[in-house]
C-alpha cells in the first residue's frame, strides 16, 4: 500500500529548523570541492583532505543506521570523484571503471572504519591517476602552477598580474607562454574553469543559480547567465533540470 504522500518543502523546512536549533551546518561549497580540485591536480594532500571531510561531522544525516549513512556518503563522494577526474583528463571508462570497482569493494565493508579504509584507497587511487596524467603532459611548470591556482581560487576575482606574480613571471610573457600552451587566453581559460564549476554546482548541490554566480565571482547575475549559455547553449535553470544527480541512495535500492 502506498504511503501517505508528503510535503517536500515543509519537510525541508522542518529539517533546516531543526539544523538551526542543534547548531548543525553542512559543509560549505569551497570546503567540500578543495578534495576534488586537489585530487584532479594529482596532490596527494586530496587523501588527508578527503579524509578529514568524511569524518568531520558536518556531512549532514542521510540515514539512521551509521554504517549506511557512510556508505551513502562514499557513493556521493565517489560520483564526484569520478567526474572530476574525468574533466581533468582521465579516459572516461577508465573513470567509471574505477568508481565501479571501489562501490563494489564498500558494498562489501561490515563497519564504518571498513568503509574510511576503501574511501581512503579510492581516493588515493583516483589522485595517483591524475599525477600520473600530469607527468605526461607538455605544461611548463608555471602554467600547471597558474592552472592549480585557478582551481583553488575561482571564488575570487583573479587576474592576470595576480597569477604572474605568484609564479614570478612578466605579465605579458606569462600571457604568452599560457595561451602558447594551452591553446587559449588566461581570462578564457578562468571563465571556462568557473562555467566547468557552475556545472558541478548546478549537478549536486541546491544552490540557487544566484548564489553560485556570487561563490563564483561573476560580475552579477546576469553575467554569469550569459556567460552559462553562451557555453551549454541552455541556461543554468535549463541545465539543472536535465542533468541534476537526484539521488544517490538510488544506487541501494535493490540491495
């Protein structure tokens, strides 16, 4: 028999008084992307971060039961992972691959220490791939060291003579050495990185597009939806609504 149908809204209404008055938040946007973005670069400090993330407390309650609760959080992470990876150069099946085989190695976890353990691996395995992909790419050190930096600050107004400063070049010859190497200007390059961002935000989390044109640093609103569209040729309304991830507890239904 089919349970009595509920109110989404007021239920996420109660949930976020209930949040308020136990002093409970979840964790900010930047905080939870600095794994992915330290992972895609091949930095291993993304193992600790990772890490630290999943046992910080501020991961928000998925389930009664502990050992599902993690196991669903490791999904979620490991979704994201793979997405990440795969913008950053990773073959896409090869990605997928190794999403599939870590679920399958959770799956099997009896406890909560059992499942930090495979998380622990997983992530130490997707950042390993990255560096190596970082190892056979042609980019002289200042351009990989302007692309990390990039990554790490997209909620700033970054510019060039920032950039140029902190890897220690001239301006106008850094200018040239990054569009030389990657095929395409610091200001477009910034702009493509904060659109691939918006697109994850867009995908798992519910922040409005209002507020992920603020995190982003776009000059307004407006912007930040001209900019969106001129990319995906849909606005971020548009896109929300066909690519949203709905839900990872999905993938434990049949178990």
């Amino acid at each position: 028999m089919q349970g009595k149908k509920t109110n989404p809204d007021r239920q996420i209404a109660y949930m976020a008084y209930i949040n308020r008055e136990n002093r409970f938040r979840h964790h900010y946007y930047d905080e939870e992307m600095k794994q992915y973005v330290l992972m895609k670069a091949g930095d291993m400090e993304a193992v600790r971060e990772s890490n630290r993330m999943m046992t910080s407390g501020l991961n928000g309650h998925l389930s009664d039961d502990s050992l599902r609760n993690m196991k669903y959080l490791f999904v979620a992470n490991t979704t994201i992972a793979t997405r990440f990876a795969i913008e950053g150069g990773l073959e896409s099946e090869i990605a997928y691959n190794i999403s599939d085989l870590y679920i399958n190695k959770m799956d099997l976890c009896q406890t909560v220490d059992e499942v930090l353990e495979v998380h622990r691996e997983m992530f130490t395995y997707f950042t390993k791939q990255m560096a190596e992909l970082k190892k056979k790419s042609v980019f002289s050190k200042p351009v990989v060291q302007c692309m990390e930096y990039i990554d790490l600050n997209l909620h700033t107004s970054i510019k060039a003579a920032e950039l140029a400063e902190y890897v220690d070049l001239n301006q106008s010859y850094l200018s040239t050495l990054f569009k030389k190497e990657m095929n395409i200007s610091i200001s477009d390059y910034i702009l493509k990185r904060r659109i691939d961002t918006a697109k994850n935000m867009l995908r798992y989390s519910e922040y409005p597009a209002a507020q992920i044109s603020e995190i982003l640093a776009f000059s307004s609103q407006s912007h930040f939806i001209r900019c969106f569209k001129k990319s995906t040729g849909m606005t971020p309304n548009e896109y929300r609504k066909l690519h949203y991830y709905e839900n990872f507890e999905a993938a434990f239904e049949d178990k």
